[in-house]
C-alpha cells in the first residue's frame, strides 16, 4: 500500500506559479513527505482550450490528498469572451470562476483563514490572532441569480417583488442567500471544533462568535443561529457569542482580541477574513485552506495580482503559509511548525534588501524565499 500523501500542485496564472515555486520549494526543503505533480487551470486554459478548469485537472485534484493552489485571475464575462481564441467563439463557452467549481465539485465547503500579526511587521493591531471559519458553499454566493427579472418569474419569490418590478423602471436582478440546516450545521461544527482545537494548543479562548445579521434576515439567518446554538450544546467547553456582522466589523478594528474563532455564511465570511487579514499586516501574509470531508485545497487569499505578475516582486508568504495549514492537514505537524518558525525569524529580523516591496523591502520573491530557507536550516541548528 502506497502511505505517500499525494500532492497536487495547481499554480494558476499572474503571480501564482511564482509564488506556488516558493511554496513548493520550502515544503520540500523542510521535509514534507510526499510526491507532488502539477496541473494546468486558470486563465490561459480558458483562453486557449475554453474552460479554466480542465477534466484532467479535476480529476487529479479529486484523487489527491491534498491541493495546493496558487492563484488564479478572474475577469467579468464580456472581457473573458474578448480574450477568448477565435476558433472558440460562437460555441457558447461561459466563463465560471474555477475555484467556485472545483469548492463545489469537491465539496470543499469549509473556508479556514487565519489572520495573526507577526513580529517585525507593523500593522494595525498587533494583538491580531483570529481564525475566520467561512461557510462556502451557499449563502450569497451560491450562484443563484436572475438577471432582468420579469413579473413570472418573481412569483417564484415573492409577491411584494412584482409590486416592486411594476413600480420600476430598468434593469432587476436577483442573487438569492441560500442556507440550508444541513450546511449551516457542518459549517458550526468546523467552527466549535477549529476553536478547541486552538484553545488545547493555547493560541486563543475558546469561544466561538457566529457574525450573522438575523434581525434583518429573518429566514435564513435564523437557520445559522438555531445551527450554532445546536452545536454548541456539544462543546460544552467552547463559549458561543453572536454579533452582528456589521457591528463585529467595528469591534474588530478597536478591539481585534474580542476574536478568536468567528464563523460566518459565505459572503460575511470573505468580507470579515479580509478585514482580519488587513488588521494583521496584509494580503501579502494571509494563507487559506479550503476543507471538505473528502478534499482539502490550500491557497493564499490574494488574487493573481496581475500589476506585479512575472516581476519576481510577489510576496510568497501567503503561498507558503497555504503550503504549512496542508502539511498539518496531511498529519505532518512538525513540518508546518517548522516552517511557521522560519517566517517568523525571517519576518522579525530580515533586512529591506531580503523582503519584497509590498514589506516595504528592495528585495524579491526570491531573495525572500532564500531567507525562508536559510532561516529553517539555522533553526534546524538550534534545535
Ligand atoms: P483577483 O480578482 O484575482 O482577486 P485583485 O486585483 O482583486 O485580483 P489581488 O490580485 O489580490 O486582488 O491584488 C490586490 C493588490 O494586492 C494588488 O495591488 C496586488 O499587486 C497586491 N498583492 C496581492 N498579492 C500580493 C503578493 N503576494 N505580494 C505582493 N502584492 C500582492
């Protein structure tokens, strides 16, 4: 029986496969166990063979153990069908974002995003330590929308939206907040469960806060609210709060500590792990993962940061921080702890000549990547 873990690589476009490289390297560097492969996906595939994510790519995505990401460029739908080859116009080719597909596809439906300030980096809020824990699969953003709606199809929702198309003029659209039990259930016992966890290793309370807005959507957020409530009953140890997502974005710029673990429905969850991330020093250090019962992608939270692509200016910290949450996914603690040892030196005490710009630095991804890893030999030293 094969006991390798099996990664696969998927380093996208604009600085992806740059900071993916970075990734790869020090996973290796630092010992992880596993073979890797790469695949294809993002926007040169949707240009040159019509879709972002190809079968083979998804495929082996499905049969690895775990999937690291780099990054991957999205455009609105008239640029993506001008950047589209001729021979593959007038085929009816649709651009769907390849992340949002392969979250469905393999039922990823967890977003794990850890913000924390590090030493050595000024930021907003030094104290800044808090696991956003985001529901992605339905909410906002399950893909529910209706562009120019007409009378019919709003009896389908409402009957005050009919009322509302007769009283005006010009374009109507709809994107539907789906929550089900079932998802707001599973994505509360991640939440309870990232929140003992983090407490037993002593980096936060344990306490859960769920950012919902249920005094204004009634339906479905009573339907996360009831979940949490559900779930808590079961973590008897772990303390439940609830906020409202707007006031707990206000308490988090003047008192980030208030947080430990907060979990959210999807578009509240991306909203808060952005702030968070602001809070704690940047895009440029802000990794993810995206977890299911079966899958597990890891990925920085920034884009492909098409301004800086091919430039060897990207900041691989996110990337490599994506590349430490998978070694601890695969069961390899040790190798994580490692390498978030190394960051932490490096961020603590590297020159300007070694960081990337956006660490207000003059050096390059590479000159980062390399303190990275003289950094994990010499902590390697120590020990
Ligand atoms: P997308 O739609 O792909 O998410 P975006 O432009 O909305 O793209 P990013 O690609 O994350 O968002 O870029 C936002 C800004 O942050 C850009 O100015 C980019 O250069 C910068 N940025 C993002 N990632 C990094 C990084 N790793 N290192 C340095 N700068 C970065």
């Amino acid at each position: 029986m094969n006991t390798t873990p099996h990664i696969v690589l998927l380093p996208g476009d604009g600085i992806g496969p740059e900071v993916t490289r970075a990734a790869h390297r020090v996973l290796v560097e630092a010992g992880l166990h596993a073979t890797f492969d790469e695949h294809p996906i993002g926007w040169t595939e949707w240009c040159e063979r019509g879709d972002p994510l190809p079968r083979e790519t998804l495929e082996a995505a499905r049969a690895a153990d775990a999937i690291l990401m780099g990054a991957i460029t999205s455009k609105p739908e008239a640029e993506a069908a001008r950047e589209l080859a001729p021979r593959l116009r007038d085929h009816g080719l649709r651009y769907r974002s390849p992340i949002v597909r392969l979250r469905k596809e393999l039922d990823l439906y967890a977003g794990l995003r850890p913000a924390r300030a590090w030493r050595g980096i000024p930021c907003a809020h030094p104290e800044t330590n808090i696991l956003t824990v985001r529901e992605s699969t339905e909410g906002l953003y399950a893909g529910i929308e209706i562009d120019n709606v007409e009378p019919d199809h709003a009896a389908l929702i409402h009957y005050e939206l009919a009322n509302l198309r007769e009283r005006t003029t010009g374009r109507l659209a709809i994107s539907a907040r789906i929550t089900t039990e079932h998802a707001s259930r599973r994505i509360a016992r991640v939440a309870f469960q990232q929140a003992r966890l983090r407490s037993h290793q002593g980096a936060t309370p344990a306490r859960v806060t769920l950012l919902e807005k249920p005094n204004i959507l009634r339906s479905t957020g009573s339907i996360m609210l009831d979940a949490a409530r559900a779930v808590a009953s079961d973590f008897p140890d772990v303390t439940l709060e609830i906020e409202n997502i707007d006031a707990a974005c206000m308490h988090a710029v003047m008192d980030p500590t208030r947080y430990a673990v907060v979990v959210a429905e999807n578009l509240f969850g991306d909203i808060f792990s952005d702030l968070a991330a602001g809070l704690a020093g940047g895009p440029g250090l802000a990794p993810s993962a995206s977890i299911g019962d079966r899958h597990a992608l890891f990925e920085p939270v920034h884009g492909s940061a098409p301004d800086i692509a091919g430039r060897n200016i990207a900041n691989p910290i996110a990337a490599i921080l994506s590349g430490a949450m998978l070694a601890r996914h695969i069961n390899q603690p040790d190798v994580a702890a490692r390498i978030e040892r190394a960051i932490s030196a490096t961020l603590a005490s590297a020159p300007a000549s070694a960081l990337t710009p956006d660490l207000k630095g003059r050096g390059s991804t590479t000159t980062l990547t390399d303190t990275i890893l003289r950094n994990l030999w010499s902590n390697d030293d120590k020990r």
